[in-house]
C-alpha cells in the first residue's frame, strides 16, 4: 500500500474515531457506540504500526532520534538553494 493511501486510511478512521467520542459525549450508555469506538481505535493502532513499520515515525511524541532528526537534512542534500 502506497504512503498516501495509508494516509488516507489513518485519516478516515481517526475522523469516525473523532465523530464517534463526540456522539457518545452525549450518549455514554450507548455500548454499541463504545464497541465501534474500539473497533476504530484497534484498526488505527495497526494501521499507524504498519504507516510506521514502511515509512517511518508518523508522530514526533515517540523516540528522540526520530528518524526526520537525523540527517541529512533536505537542505544538505545538493541542490543551489
């Protein structure tokens, strides 16, 4: 699957992941809400643990050296900029 398509995925859960946490803001007895919620949330975790495991860190909360830290940075890499 291409980086832009794992994006696009992340993006579509985590916006019914957003979508779902405000509905049961209003409606915390609905256990069949919380269950999709969960559903979202345990196919989230594995799509970030796969966007990761091909392209790198996809949050800057995680490890330090980052791979994004390290270099070279873009501006090192040729050019006449």
């Amino acid at each position: 699957m291409t980086r832009a398509m794992l994006l696009q995925k992340l993006d579509a859960v985590q916006f019914a992941m957003w979508e779902l946490h405000l509905y049961m803001d209003t409606h915390p007895d609905d256990l069949e809400a919380l269950s999709l919620y969960k559903k979202y949330e345990e196919k989230n975790e594995k799509l970030v643990c796969e966007y990761e495991e091909q392209f790198g860190p996809l949050y800057s909360d995680g490890d330090p050296g980052a791979m994004w830290l390290k270099n070279p940075w873009p501006w090192d890499i040729g050019g006449s900029c």
